[in-house]
C-alpha cells in the first residue's frame, strides 16, 4: 500500500525536521521553545536534549518501518 509508506516517509520527514528545530534550539541559534497544551515551555537543557532523542528515536523507527514496507511490497510484487 502506497499509503502506508508514503505516511512513514512523510513522518519521518518530521521527525527530522524536529531533530534540526532540537539542535538548533540546544545550540542557541534558534529561539524553538517546545510548547504543550497544558503546560509550561520546555526551556531547560535537560528538556531540549530530552526532545532530541525522543525525535532521533522516532525518525529511526520511522525510516526502519518504511524500509520494512518498501522490501515487503518490492517483494509481493517481484513473485
């Protein structure tokens, strides 16, 4: 399904971007304040360095899921 992996590839995109935003706010070359609903701004560098790793985390399970399906569907289409 197109879908599927078109949806993985998209979220992986985010997952980057959110990566990059991370960084650059650790660094302090972008003012990126992470911001939920319900509460307070993550300023610390203790939250910034947490944000990274939750989003590296999420752009390797995404790029792995996706790769998964590509060599699924890739497969079921070469039998």
């Amino acid at each position: 399904m197109k879908h599927k992996l078109f949806m993985l590839i998209w979220l992986a995109m985010l997952a980057f971007c959110s990566v990059v935003v991370g960084v650059l706010a650790l660094l302090n070359y972008a003012n990126a304040e992470v911001i939920f609903w319900t509460r307070t701004p993550i300023e610390t560098e203790a939250g910034k360095i947490v944000w990274i790793v939750i989003s590296a985390t999420c752009l390797i399970l995404f790029l792995v899921l996706a790769v998964r399906e590509f060599r699924s569907k890739s497969d079921q289409s070469s039998t």
